[in-house]
C-alpha cells in the first residue's frame, strides 16, 4: 500500500501556486469567424474565474499496487482485474441518461473536480475538426449522474488538456496554429481564449502548484517541450494567465533543461513556434503530461516514452521506453496519462492493446483496463473522481466511429 495526501481528483490546493509566485508549415487555421467561437470565449482580456468554496478532497492511500491480473472480456469487450466493474455513462450521438445533452463524437482529454456538495464534475474534450468543444457531466455525492452540459464549442479538434488548481479546466487544440482556452466545469462563466499560452499544435497542459509554472506538450513529430510563467496573479489570487512568458526546452549532453523565452509566441511571423528557438529539444509527439510531487511527467506517442523532468533540479529521464522491453511491449502507444495520489503514473494507449497500463514508483507496470473489439479506437482522458475508486475514461471511436465514456469502480484507493 501507497499512503499520499494529494487530492485524486487532479485538484491542489490553489494557495499553493499563489503562494510560489510571490515568492518567487502550417495547415489552415479556423478562426473565430470561421467557426463561430462564442464572442466572450475568444476574449483575450483579464477575464478571471471565481472563486470556489469547495472543501478539500480526503488523503487516499494507492491500493494500485496490489490490483491482480486482468480477467476474461465481458459482454461489451472489457477486460478488469478482479473486484472492479464498469458501466458506460455516456455515448457519442446519444442522449446522456437522464438528460436532453447528446453526448459529442471523438471524447479525449479528461480531469474531475469536486463540487461544493461533494459531488464532483468531469469534463471532455471533443477533438473533431471546427466543432470541437468541451463537455461536462456532473454528478451527486452518492455516484449518480445528474446533469449533462457543453461548456465551449466551435472550436477545433479539442485534443487533451489539463485541470487548474483554481478548479477550471484549460482544453487544447490540436491543430497547427492551436489555442488554448481555459473553462468553467460548473459551465457558470465562459470560456476564455488563453493567447498568452501560445500558439501551435497544443496537446495537453498541467499547472507545477510549487512553482507557479505551467508544462504543455506539442503533438507533432519534431515538437517542442514548454513551460509558461505567468506573470504574478490575478485579482483573484490566481496564476494569470492572461501574461507571461513561454519559454521552450533546451537539452543539454547532461539531460539538464534550460529553458529559453520563444519570441513570437502567438506566431505571427512566419516561423512556427517550435522553430523558434535555435537548439531546442525535439520531441516525437508530445502526448499526455502531468504534474506530481515536483516532477513533470509527459509522454511521447512517437517513439514510445514516457518522461520525468525533476522541477527541483531541472534534470529530464525516461520513465519508460518501449524500445527497451521484451516483444511484445507491455505498454505501446503511449498517450494522454494522470498521476494517483501516490505517484503511479496510468498511461493510455492509442496503437497498442486498448489498455490504460499504471507505471509503479517502483518500475513495475500494472494493467488496469483493456478493451477488446475495438482495434479502430483509443484510450482517452484517464481520470480518478475525488474518492479515487472511480476511474473514468474514453473510447474514442469506440463501435463505428460512437465512442464511449466509462467508469470503472474498484479499490484503486482507500482513505489514509
């Protein structure tokens, strides 16, 4: 057994962040008029989010570790070590049970976030091209679904993304001249155009709470590593997103990072933000990425990887390559990935066996899902709710294209 006290959710404590920086070629891009995107959400001004009363999630202790081996499929292809079962909560062109909300096509990146009545709120990525969007499903303390919502659309192919500690959600375009647009799970307040984050192919973000920084990936085959520092806070107390800097990856001999300012972030000229900075690091596909106990964690769908960048001492490792396993890999199209509260990294596949494969502290890896049937999709947006004994997750294009969003419930963790 693991013990920990980080919330499973993906949310940490706001203060945290705040309390760091005081101390401290291109294919055609839909535009706003193009797509549609709703006025206020591609306002680039000093929009800022509310604040939340929202108690703290309980310490949870990993039982992840100690999960036995995958059993047989059931009727609908799914494959779960004992003790676990799951149910599908949404499908891509129907109505969400007990709701008019037809669920989107193409579900990928994924966080929850707790409630102010104990309850918790997942949200969606859409990544189809001009429609894009994000989506909600919000939920009762006792498990039930009760609500369906959009939160942003007529965006354009929403790939993954990643939670805020302040309980909002920043979505991910995945097309050469990509945005990044941050979100109000409860779907209270709209959406925000986020240009300070820069402009290219975005994958996925996660917020460094004791530094105060934000790591993005870029999924294209020569693709960069980033870090944003914002400029101080907002009026709200959070990281302002609206200023900053983007700075790219340099790697040295040694694996040691430096990290040099990019000069045309929004991509304006006509280099694109990746070639901007002589001797940055290349990276084949940046996926997934994650923030837990002062190390960034991110995978490279390209090459098989999965890396560790230590914020503390600026030094990057590969936590995983699948070059260096036996035939078959264990682990093979390495793709969006979260953290438990212990540090067991989950990883999700796109090109492997439809797995989400959990990477111990220790080294060992862990199944903890498959999905047979369904060779034509992948696996998108792993993500815990606050109790850590739901895992929520996509099939893309699950059965025809109509994907599905699942829960798995089992003892992934117990209360510390």
């Amino acid at each position: 057994m693991q013990n920990c006290g980080d919330d499973a959710g993906g949310e940490n404590d706001a203060g945290d962040a705040a309390d760091a920086v005081r101390e401290t070629a291109t294919d055609p891009t839909p535009t706003p008029e193009d797509t549609g995107v709703m006025e206020a959400a591609v306002d680039a001004g000093d929009a800022v989010f509310r604040r939340r009363d929202i108690e703290a999630a309980p310490p949870l202790r990993s039982l992840i570790a100690d999960i036995g081996p995958l059993g047989p499929a059931d009727e609908r292809g799914i494959r779960l070590p004992e003790g676990f079962t799951a149910r599908i909560i949404a499908t891509s062109g129907q109505m969400v049970e007990g709701t008019s909300y037809e669920w989107p096509v193409f579900p990928d990146g994924a966080a929850t976030f707790r409630t102010e009545d104990g309850g918790w709120i997942l949200t969606v990525n859409s990544e189809i091209p001009i429609i894009g969007g994000v989506s909600s499903l919000r939920f009762a303390p006792n498990g039930d679904l009760v609500e369906a919502y959009s939160l942003l659309q007529r965006t354009s192919m929403n790939c993954a993304g990643g939670p805020t500690p302040w309980h909002t959600w920043l979505s991910c375009e995945e097309i050469d001249k990509g945005r990044v647009f941050e979100c109000d799970p409860w779907g209270e307040q709209t959406s925000v155009l986020r240009p300070a984050l820069g402009v290219f192919r975005h994958e996925a973000v996660t917020v460094d709470t004791d530094r105060g920084h934000l790591y993005l990936t870029e999924d294209v085959g020569d693709g960069a590593f980033y870090r944003f520092v914002p400029d101080g806070l907002n009026e709200a107390g959070f990281l302002n997103l609206a200023r900053g800097q983007l700075e790219v990856a340099v790697v040295d001999a040694s694996n040691r990072v430096s990290w040099v300012t990019v000069p045309d972030p929004q991509f304006e000229g006509e280099v694109a933000t990746r070639y901007q900075v002589e001797g940055s690091a290349v990276f084949n596909g940046g996926e997934g990425i994650w923030y837990h106990d002062d190390r960034v964690y991110f995978s490279t769908k390209g090459d098989n990887r999965v890396w560790s960048y230590n914020a503390m001492t600026s030094a990057l490792s590969v936590l995983y390559d699948a070059a260096e396993q036996a035939e078959p890999p264990p682990l093979r199209g390495v793709d969006n990935i979260t953290v438990s509260c212990c540090g067991d990294v989950l990883v999700a596949e796109d090109g492997g066996e439809m797995r989400i494969v959990s990477i111990l502290p220790s080294g060992e890896l862990i199944p903890l899902v498959q999905i047979e049937g369904q060779d034509e999709s992948e696996i998108t947006g792993p993500a815990f709710d606050p109790s850590g004994t739901r895992l929520y997750f996509n099939s893309q294009r699950g059965v025809d294209g109509n994907g599905f969003t699942y829960e798995i419930t089992g003892p992934f963790h117990e209360p510390a």
